[in-house]
C-alpha cells in the first residue's frame, strides 16, 4: 500500500469514529500528516509505512508540538525493517507512542487501549497491582507461594503487587492461576506515560534569524513565542491575556507556498482550537486567508501598542471551532 493510501485509510478511519481531521500537512519540512479531534483529545498523527523512518529530530519536534497544543503525538505505521508491527501492541520511537492501523481501529472506532507495550527485552504489561494483591490474599497464598507458582523471587511479585509492569508471560501465567486479566490499558491518548521513559521535552530549537523581529515584537506584545523546525508554522504563540492562548504563526514573503501554509494552518487550527496568523513582508491587502490572519510587517512597525497588536491578530483570525 502507498503511503498516500494508507493516510486516506487512516484518515477515514478518524473520520467513521467521530474525529474532526484537517487537511493534510502537504508542505516539507513536517513532522505530522494530520492533526484529529474527538472532545478533548487531540492527535497529531504521522503516518508511514516503515516506521523506522521517524527520525530523533521529528520525534523530538512531535512532543514539543504536542506540549504547546495540549496533544498527543502518535504515529501510526504497517513495518519496521526488520519485521511487521504486531496488533494489540504500543511501541516507541523517540519517546513517541506507535501503533499499527489495527490497533488504530479498537482504540478510536471500537475504544479499545492496547494492553501490550514493547520495550527493551521484549512484550510487557501493565499490572493491577492491588487487584493481584487482594486476589492473592483471597485465595491465601503467601507471596512465596506466587512467587514459586510464577518462577520467580518473592521480592519480584512484591514489586508486581507495588505497580511494576510484568512480562506478557507472566501476565498469561497471572491470569491461567487466578483465572483473572490483571493487565491494565495503556493510555495512548495520553502518550502512553504511564508505561514509556518519561524523558523531558525536548528543548525547542533557535529562532530563525529572519524572524527575529516579529518574534520581538510579538514578545512585547505579551506572547511566548515557542520556535518550530518541522512544521507547517514557524511557531505556536501564546497569549496569556486571551481566552483562546495559542496562535499559530508563520512568517515569510507571501508566495504560493506561504498561502497553502497559511491555508494549512487554518485547517489545523479549526482543530486545535487555536487562532493562526501569517505575518508577510508585504502587504496583501487583504485581512485572512480561510480564517488565518495576514498582518504585514510594515503594519507591525506601525503599531506601538501591544494590546493594539493583539486586537489585530484577533480581529483578523476566525475564532477556533469548539466542534
């Protein structure tokens, strides 16, 4: 299958289980296809075939994207070189969750969390470790007698009955004894923390240089200006002093490519639940381009007023769907 189908595929997907999905980000560089919301959760999803093609610095880019937007990023992919992804299983790249399209399926569709995740030495679960602690107890079995049951030492079904995660072995070996699935969910749509390292975000990178001075001015202007490198914006703004905080922004001269940016961030927008402003060099005479603003840098220079640069950028931005 072609990776444009298995977007469509995927895409559709979201759609029959009650996602809103934007256009795709058909714009390089980038480090997400689509961005899908059902209520309040909000997905950037990369698709691919191979998922091994997902390299450090996408990796890095999707979970500082999904930080400032308040989403989770995903990716959704068929292989890796060495062997196909197995259902039912969430795998990790670059501390991004990674799942195949039919595990895709049971959670949106039928809203089903895998149980299974891969880490480094193989499949692992999740346990209820209270819920194995009171079945022991029930039954009374010492933790000795589990531990020789199961193969292993006291202190480690100790540690089970703490929280630890467990092999899938000796979940199938837990549950064939008590006749009980003690294995929890992961929760993908939260990045699946619970069960992945819990590396800090990545830092975000430098400004670039050419836009240094809308950067400055939309700092005095009280925003938080968090840089990107691999997506369809130069940044996500945030204003404190508004109900809806985050603006996507972009900069550059207004060519063909910068409008099916600023028609992109719009699309994008309407599903983040965000503003999204485009500052020109020029000026376009016009105020938006399908809900995303067009500001000229010669109308920022213009402007001293901070809360009077703030009032443009809304007035001239559609005001995010709550759908």
């Amino acid at each position: 299958m072609s990776r444009t189908a298995l977007i469509e595929n995927v895409t559709a997907m979201l759609e029959d289980a009650g996602f809103l999905v934007s256009e795709r980000c058909a714009v390089r560089p980038k480090s997400f296809d689509v961005a899908a919301r059902r209520g309040e959760d909000l997905v950037l999803l990369k698709i691919l075939g191979n998922v091994d093609a997902l390299d450090s610095e996408t990796g890095a880019e999707m979970r500082r994207l999904g930080e400032y937007l308040q989403a989770t990023p995903m990716v959704i992919g068929i292989r890796t070189r060495d062997e196909e992804l197995k259902p039912g299983v969430v795998y990790f790249r670059h501390g991004v969750p990674v799942i195949n399209p039919d595990t895709g399926y049971d959670l949106f569709v039928e809203e089903m969390p895998p149980l299974i995740y891969a880490a480094p030495g193989g499949l692992y679960v999740s346990l209820d470790g209270d819920l194995l602690a009171d079945e022991r107890e029930e039954r009374g079995w010492s933790l000795g007698r589990l531990a020789t049951e199961l193969g292993v030492s006291r202190r480690t079904v100790s540690k089970y009955e703490d929280g630890m995660n467990a092999s899938i072995e000796v979940a199938i070996q837990l549950e064939e004894l008590f006749n009980e699935p003690f294995s929890s969910p992961v929760n993908v749509l939260n990045g699946a923390d619970g069960v992945r390292d819990a590396d800090p975000t990545p830092s975000a990178p430098a400004t670039d240089p050419d836009d240094e001075h809308v950067v400055h001015v939309l700092t005095n202007a009280g925003f938080t200006v968090h840089p990107t490198a691999r997506a369809p914006f130069k940044a996500v703004s945030e204003d404190e002093g508004s109900a809806v905080t985050r603006v996507l922004t972009g900069h550059s001269a207004f060519t063909p490519a910068a409008e099916k940016r600023a028609r992109i961030m719009s699309s994008i927008g309407e599903v983040a639940r965000t503003r999204s402003v485009y500052f020109t060099e020029e000026d376009e005479g016009r105020d938006s381009v399908d809900g995303t603003a067009l500001v000229s840098c010669a109308e920022l220079a213009d402007i001293s007023d901070p809360e009077e640069i703030r009032d443009l950028i809304r007035d001239r931005a559609e005001a995010p769907s709550e759908a």
